[in-house]
C-alpha cells in the first residue's frame, strides 16, 4: 500500500487546512517554496524567500523589500495540539488493572480515541507546539510579483515541538490510547535546550506499524510535524479581490489544493469516469 502516506496527509489537510511532514525530524523552514509530490504529499523544496539567492532575484526585479528586515515571526507555545479527522473520537480513557504504568496518572498528555471501522482515520498530536511564520501584511503582496514563485507552493508557518505522536488507522475499528509520561523539560524558546534530561517517553497500547512518536528529552523544538501550504490566486480572481475594501497582500494568498484526485481509503486516487451513455448526454 505506496500511498497511505499520502491518505494521512489529506486526512489530517481536511480538518485543518495545514499540511503534514511525514518525518518531522527533518525541517521544513518557513518561507521555503516548491512543488507537492503527487504520490507521496511531500514538498520538494526548490529555495527558500529567505536565502541570499532570492534576494538578489527581488535586487534584479526592482524591488526595494529587505527579507533580513522581516524574518519569521514566532508564537508562544500552547499546552498540546490535536488534530483528528472526522471519524476519531476521543474516549473516556479506561485502563483495566492489569494495565500498570508508572506516571499514566500524571501524565503530560493521554487519551483514547475510537476509529470508524472500514475507514481510515488520522490522528496527530503535538506536544507544546509553537508556530512560526511569515510576518503578516508585509511581504506576500510583493512576493506575489515575483515570477520564480508564480506556480510554486509557499510555506507560510510552521509548527515546531519536542515530541509528537502520529498515527493512521487500520481500518478495523480499533480503540488506541497514547499518554506522553513523564514532564519534557520545554525550553524558554525554540532552539534553546533547557538543560538536563528527563525520564520522559511516549507509552501507547498499540504496535501498529503506522504510529509514530518521538520525544527529545532535553526538550529542544527539534520536531516539524505540520505546516501551512499557499499558492498565488490567478490575476482575474485578484482583480476582483481589490475591489474589495481593506483587502491585504496576504489575501492574494490561498490554502493550496492537493494535486491529487479524491483518494481512496488505502490512498489510491478514486477515478472520476463516466460511463458511455452518461458521456453521451452532455
């Protein structure tokens, strides 16, 4: 099954509009620009707004717009982050006694959740994430002038945490708990360690091959679990957009469409033909 890769990104893309990085050990950068690979939702990165190279291209265009003078912008951490797609549900978590972890009372994050049977579901859990993202209203109307970005996919925010949990359902109508034990030792800030380590790991119920977790026991923001994809809306659509009033550089930006057909419950593209007397209708 090549593309339940593929399923778990667009489940997860449904409920939130945000796209997954299927390794989050390994960056995805704010500003970063490319294409999606169709079998498998990645972003092949071609460059980055950020880097001297796209500078000197802004240089050679005439535009006056400094990228070092506004670079990303960064939130404050929130406590957890759930996402689940519309058939996971969250259960009372119940344990029986035979069950015995040390610190699941206590611990930073746990659950249960419920999957529909016959379907696939997606469930994605990040612990005190932060965001960082492209400074809003400053940038993006220009950038929408450059040509090196006119059909490509533009990451706009990124979340970042020290421990996640991905999982994607079976099918079989599975109820899986996951708890987060032990308390991460979080950084003041991103990319600052906070010093010493802790006894601290994800448990789970399950040894399905499609979970995945990880924790950084020294608490650094070292996980990119999930990021925000835009692309350039046509010339016609921002014609009309400026008629509009208080309408802004960012709105000429919109949540990108996968390049995928709807997919199938294993991730295969569902194909959208028409039988022959139907065709002949139109």
């Amino acid at each position: 099954m090549p593309y339940l890769q593929r399923k778990y990104v667009d489940l997860i893309r449904q409920v939130s509009s945000k796209w997954v990085n299927w390794d989050p050990p390994i960056p995805v950068e704010v500003g970063a620009y490319g294409e999606v690979e169709r079998e498998t939702g990645e972003l092949r990165v071609e460059g980055n707004i950020y880097d001297p190279d796209f500078q000197a291209e802004l240089n050679k265009l005439g535009f006056a717009l400094r990228m070092d003078d506004h670079p990303p912008q960064e939130g404050g951490a929130e406590e957890e982050f759930i996402l689940a797609s519309k058939g996971a549900k969250r259960v009372d978590l119940s344990l029986g006694p035979a069950v015995g972890v040390a610190g699941l009372a206590t611990a930073s994050i746990k659950g249960q959740w419920q999957f529909e049977h016959g379907k696939r579901d997606a469930l994605l859990i990040m612990y005190c994430p932060r965001v960082k993202y492209i400074p809003r209203d400053v940038i993006l109307d220009t950038l929408y002038k450059v040509p090196k970005l006119r059909d490509k996919w533009l990451v706009t925010s990124v979340h970042v945490c020290p421990a996640f949990s991905m999982y994607l359902s079976n099918k079989s109508g599975e109820k899986v708990s996951l708890a987060l034990v032990g308390q991460v030792p979080v950084a003041a800030a991103p990319g600052i360690t906070a010093g010493g380590e802790a006894s601290i790991g994800w448990w789970s119920d399950t040894h399905a091959d499609l979970l995945r977790k990880a924790c950084d026991k020294a608490g650094t923001y070292c996980y990119t679990p999930l990021y925000t994809l835009k692309r350039r809306i046509g010339w016609v659509q921002r014609l009309f957009r400026q008629e509009e009033t208080e309408v802004k550089g960012d709105d000429f930006w919109q949540d990108a469409v996968p390049p995928w057909d709807p997919l199938g419950e294993d991730g295969d593209e569902d194909s959208l033909e028409m039988d022959t007397e139907d065709a002949d209708e139109f």
